[in-house]
C-alpha cells in the first residue's frame, strides 16, 4: 500500500471519529444528563478532529499523485 493511500485512509478513519464525537455533542446538548466535556467540548473535539482530517486527506492526495 503507498504511502498516500494509507494517508487517505487514516483521514477517512479520523474523520468517522470526527462524526462520532459530533453525535456525542449532540447527545450531550439535547440531553439534560451532565457530561465531563460538555456539548461545547465535544463539538470543539470533534471539529479540531475533523481540520485534521481534512490536512491528512490533502496531504495523503498530494502524496499519491506525486508517486
């Protein structure tokens, strides 16, 4: 496997966990149950996550097409 591919598929894997962490904002934010982080945190968990999957899958693409 190349070294962009593996790029690409870590991103697409933090960007699940992303979504995930969304969810569980969501769910902190309609729930009246008192979370450790909160709505916000999730949230800024979850976007941070999702910048960073964002790079990687620029990063993994720039890498495959420089092969």
């Amino acid at each position: 496997m190349a070294a962009g591919q593996r790029r690409s598929m870590a991103a697409r894997a933090a960007a699940a966990l992303a979504f995930l962490c969304g969810v569980c904002g969501l769910l902190a934010g309609v729930t009246a149950h008192v979370w450790k982080l909160g709505a916000t945190g999730w949230f800024a968990g979850g976007a941070l996550l999702t910048l960073l999957a964002l790079f990687a899958l620029v990063d993994g693409a720039l890498a495959a097409q420089h092969r």
